[in-house]
C-alpha cells in the first residue's frame, strides 16, 4: 500500500491540530504540517501525537511574512516526490 501525503497549513492550533490528529491515525499517511514557527510548544506537541501503522508526520516552516521560508521548506521536502491533498487552512 502506498503512502497518502497530506500538506496541512495552520497545523499548529485549532482546526489544523485536529486535521493533523486525525488523519496521523489513519494508516500509511505521511502529514507535512506547516507552521511559522517549528520551535514553539505547540508545533513541538505536534511530534507527539499518537499515529498509526507507517504513518508519520514532518514538520514544515512556511510563513507568509518571510518569502524564504517557502524556498527553505521546498529544499526540505524535495526527498517526497508527491503531494496528495493540499489543506489550505490558514
């Protein structure tokens, strides 16, 4: 079975968390959570959140006042070669 990728923006808080939770449970998942900031406590809790068989989740610094964030993070994920669901929620 191959991995499903989701990309979830506003990963840390709210309606992002519980996206990231949720679908972390799911089977063969791989969750690349973005966050404006990988050093704070709520984007650290995010590393432990329970996850099922083979799924995982990679943090991801994207923040829309500071436009090399997003070429940053572009080098950090080059290794995943696809993208299946994009969560535009921030």
């Amino acid at each position: 079975m191959s991995s499903t990728v989701y990309l979830v923006t506003g990963a840390n808080r709210g309606i992002g968390q519980g996206l990231v939770a949720t679908l972390l449970e799911r089977p063969s998942t791989t969750v690349i959570a973005v966050v404006r900031d990988p050093e704070s406590s709520t984007s650290k809790a995010l590393l432990s959140l329970p996850t099922s068989d083979n799924s995982h989740i990679i943090l991801a610094k994207i923040d829309s006042s500071d436009h090399p964030t997003a070429t940053e993070a572009i080098e950090q994920l080059q290794a995943i070669n696809k993208i299946d669901v994009v969560i535009a929620n921030a």
